[in-house]
C-alpha cells in the first residue's frame, strides 16, 4: 500500500496504517507511549495534525481528522463539566500525559471557560491530493505523535489555535 494511502487511512483511525506509513516515509519509530496516544485519540492528534495540513493548497480532508477537530470542542465542553472520558481524550489530543488535567485545568486565565471557534472551519471533507506529501514538512509529521516537554496551558493551546490559519 503506498505511504500516502497508509497516512490518510492512519487519519481517518487506522493507528496502525499511520505508525506503518511513517516508519515507511522516513523510518519514524513510535514509542509505546505514543502509540498509545495516538490510539486514545483514535488517529493523530487533531491540532497538531492540522498545523501541519494547513500548508495544503486543497482545503480537503479525511472524515476521521475532522470528526477529531470536532470532538475538541465538545470534549472541552464535557470535560469543564467534569467528564472524566473527556479529560483523557483532551489530555491525549493535545499533548499532555495522562491522570494530568482536572476542569480547571480547561478554565481560561480569567477561571471561566473558553469560547471556542469550530476548530473545523476553513476545511471540509474529502480525499487528499495524491501530491500531498510534496506540500508538507514530512518530518513534522512524525512529530505530531511526539509529547512536548512542557506542554502549554488548554486554555493558550486552544486559543492559538482559534486564531491560527486554517488553511493556506
């Protein structure tokens, strides 16, 4: 199967097509932890991923990757509402370890919850170009898997990414 196909299906929730795919692109090996996030999110992280897709000239993507830019808002909702499920996708989709937010981890600086944008805006389902990987940087796809050392507040992870282009 070629790597490309192996990366959309890894997009729509084959965790397995996209650990393969990125071991075939560029010989990307995954830890366990991180496979284990990537199957907790149920695909690559959504923003992290968008960041990365966001350079495509198409504004098309994989009905998988847009039901988990979706789900930020409503898990962001439930998890302010004390949603213990909601916290670990969150925790998982943007890059925090596990056991390691609580509802007022979710609260602004102001301590009230966000108003979030719909994080989906700008793109719309549909099959990538078969040229997608030439738009962008493969190395960074690897590292959308990869745990930041210090990840940064919800509240500014989610606000930065309300207010980044969407598509370019």
């Amino acid at each position: 199967m070629p790597t490309t196909t192996l990366l959309e299906a890894g997009m729509n929730g084959d965790v397995h097509a996209w650990v393969e795919g990125l071991a075939l692109l560029d010989g990307t090996t995954l830890s366990h932890e991180e496979r284990q996030r990537l199957r907790t999110v149920g695909g690559p992280p959504p923003l992290a991923l968008e960041q990365v897709l966001w350079r495509l000239s198409s504004p098309s993507r994989p009905p998988g990757h847009l039901a988990r830019l979706r789900r930020l808002g409503d898990d962001y909702v439930r998890g302010v509402d004390g949603d213990e499920g909601a916290l670990r996708w969150l925790e998982a989709a943007l890059g925090h370890r596990s056991g390691s937010l609580s509802r007022c981890d979710l609260l602004g600086p102001e301590g009230l919850p966000l108003g979030l944008p719909a994080f989906d805006e700008g793109v719309e389902e549909g099959r990538l170009d078969e040229d997608w990987l030439d738009e962008v940087d493969v190395a960074s796809l690897a590292e959308v898997c990869r745990f930041p050392a210090e990840p940064e507040p919800v509240w500014a992870q989610l606000r930065a990414a309300g207010t980044a282009p969407v598509h370019g």
